[in-house]
C-alpha cells in the first residue's frame, strides 16, 4: 500500500486566484483575440486565392460563429453567400434522379460552385483531373503556429489591461 506524502507547491495561492479571476474574463477579450488570431488566415487566404477576374479574393471573409457560451468566440474565413451569383454556374451536362416525394424522373443542368472547385480540383472536359490550390487550407495549416502566438499576445494583453479587484 503506498504511503500518503504531504507535498507543498510553491505559488498555488497565486495560481488559484488567477483561475478565479481567468473565469471572470470579459466575452470582449475572447472576441477580439480569436479576431486578431483568424486575421491572420483572412489575409493568407486573400493572398493566396486563385486570380482570374478576381472574385473569389474579393469573395472572402472572415465570418463570426454564433455562439451563446461565454469566452467562446470562434470565426470563419470562408467565402461570402451575397457571391454566390457569380460563383455559381450550370454546365451543359445534365443530371437525371429518381425524386422519392414526387415519384418521378426529374432531369435538370448540373451545377457547380468555382470557389470550391479551385479549393479541392476539378475534372477537366477531357477527363484529366486538375489539382485544387487548397488557398483556404493551406491559410490555416501555414500560419498555425503564429495564429496561436497572436491569439495568446493579444489575450493576455487584454487581461493585464484589466482593473484589478
């Protein structure tokens, strides 16, 4: 049977009053660190966007999550729903399904969305698969380590700035 040892640390005083004061943290310091960190990813993904006329560059923006938790705040680069318009195509090849709910046949355009064609790759007309340029990805996985460093700068930044109780 293992002996019980009374083991003292140095500083656990202090460590649990600031996870008490850590919970109390304003939602506005988790909001504006999670912006400062995904800023990172916005600006690498417009960098790295694929350019023809420029749409998709212009198409891309960092998104807010709706959330009710507090100290949560999680945001999205992603592209932006007004383009969809322009993103948005039919081609000449069409589709036929089987409709359960209305028992039919029903044959329509095939449809296709060029972000995300770009994004993952696509099936050329002559049947040779393009490779995507993964910008959106790659704005991610690229920059992790410095989207983690300036979530953490701006975070504590925020709450040294905070008044003392």
């Amino acid at each position: 049977m293992a002996r019980r040892r009374n083991v003292e640390i140095e500083g656990l005083d202090n460590l649990m009053r600031t996870l008490r004061t850590i919970e109390n943290i304003p939602q506005r310091v988790a909001t504006k660190a999670a912006k400062k960190g995904m800023n990172i990813a916005y600006k690498a993904a417009r960098r790295n966007a694929p350019v023809d006329e420029g749409n998709i560059k212009k198409g891309i923006i960092l998104k807010p999550e709706r959330t009710r938790k507090k100290g949560k705040k999680v945001y999205f680069v992603t592209l932006d729903r007004s383009m969809n318009h322009i993103f948005q195509g039919t081609s000449n090849q069409t589709v036929t399904r089987w409709n359960r709910r209305t028992k039919r046949r029903e044959t329509r355009n095939k449809t296709s969305y060029y972000p995300a064609s770009q994004e993952y790759g696509f099936m050329a007309r002559d049947g040779r698969y393009i490779p995507g340029y993964q910008y959106l990805r790659k704005s991610i996985d690229g920059y992790k380590r410095e989207i983690e460093k300036e979530i953490v700068r701006v975070a504590t930044d925020e709450i040294d700035k905070l008044p003392r109780n």
